[in-house]
C-alpha cells in the first residue's frame, strides 16, 4: 500500500458539489479538489508499473508484487475541516493528522492474511522508491515568452561563474609603407621599400607588423 497525501494547516472546506476552499489567512481561497489530485498520480502510478516503467518488488525473488494504493488528504489538528450535509464521494479520506496512524492500522487489521504475506522490508520499499524517482523529469515552461519578453541565456550551473565582460581591444595602426629600405627597429629584419610595415612619428622609427609598438 502506497499513501498519498496532502497537507493544509489552516484548514479545508468541500460543499455540497464537491468543491473544495482552503482557509488562508482567515479567509476561504478556491483550491482544485485534492481528491481528484491524487486519483490522478494513482492513476499515474499504476500506468507506471503495467507499462514496466518500474521493476515489481519480489516476494523470495519469485513472485512480483504489484502495489495497491490508498488516497488520503491529512489536515493539521489544530485546523478546520468544513465537510457538507450530503455525502460526497472521497470525502471519507480527508483526516486530521493525528487520525493518521488509527487508519493505517484499521487498513491493516482488514487486510486479508495472504496480502500480508506479501510485504516487502525496508531495503525493498527504498529500492522501489528509487526506482520512482528515476522516472522524474523537471517540467520546463518558456517563462520570457508567456510575457512576451526575448528568450535569455541559458540558466548557469550550480558551479559556474560569472566572467567580467573583456574590454575591447585597441584597433590596431593603419599599415604604413616602407620609404625606404631598412631594419625594423625591435627584430632588426630587412624591411624593403613598399612593404606594409609601422612607423612611430613620436620615435621616428619603423617596426615591422609584427613588432608595432603598442
């Protein structure tokens, strides 16, 4: 048996119809219907092992075992619980919390013997549990477009930095043409007229383009 719960402090009301408030602050807030949530991952859980998505838990490595499911809306002692006159279907699984362990015995206490030989241990419950997890995959929604804004960078890792932006690099001096031929003055290489070359009007000399001053 598999519990899947939800939680509210302040407290939950359901009318007639079913629909469901949660006590905020003092006032009633519409909320969707936790029942109706949680049939939705029963169904969600169940579809996972008839599709194999998850390995069975085996009783003496032999038999699988398929979980069952149970559905219940825990409520904290001290909150409220406004429940309608007619009775609503699922309604018997919303408890206060302290109810909690009185009805996983009773489920217990009715649970036919040969169900019970079926339990698994510990080290099996966190097997089957991991092997859940592993099915999760984080939804991603387009935030920047839902407000009409340009997609940004992608997200960083948790271990990346940010890199300070370079400053730009100085554009280098235009070629000047060699007058006549001579050495350049840092590398002394023949530099021959009418080859692309610098010349420093501050040092009155000419550098090949490799040696430019700077």
């Amino acid at each position: 048996m598999v519990q899947i719960s939800k939680h509210f402090s302040e407290g939950v009301s359901v009318n007639d119809r079913g629909e469901w408030s949660r006590w905020w602050h003092g006032r009633p807030d519409g909320i969707p219907s936790p029942i109706e949530q949680n049939r939705k991952h029963i169904r969600l859980l169940e579809r996972a092992f008839d599709d194999g998505l998850v390995p069975l838990p085996r009783r003496l490595g032999l038999v699988p075992l398929k979980p069952s499911f149970r559905s219940l809306v825990l409520v904290s002692n001290n909150a409220r619980i406004g429940r309608p006159k007619r009775t609503v279907d699922g309604l018997h699984a919303v408890i206060k919390a302290e109810q909690l362990k009185t009805r996983l015995f009773d489920e217990f206490d009715r649970t036919p013997t040969w169900k019970i030989a079926g339990l698994i241990g510990a080290e099996g419950l966190q097997r089957l549990a991991r092997d859940l997890a592993q099915l999760h995959r984080p939804a991603s929604f387009d935030w920047p477009g839902r407000f009409g804004l340009s997609p940004g960078p992608p997200p960083r890792g948790p271990h990346e930095t940010v890199q300070p932006p370079r400053p730009p690099l100085a554009a280098p001096p235009p070629a000047w043409r060699v007058k006549f031929d001579g050495p350049c003055s840092n590398c002394g290489r023949l530099l021959r007229k009418g080859m692309p070359a610098t010349w420093s009007h501050s040092l009155r000399k000419m550098y090949c383009l490799d040696c430019r001053p700077s």
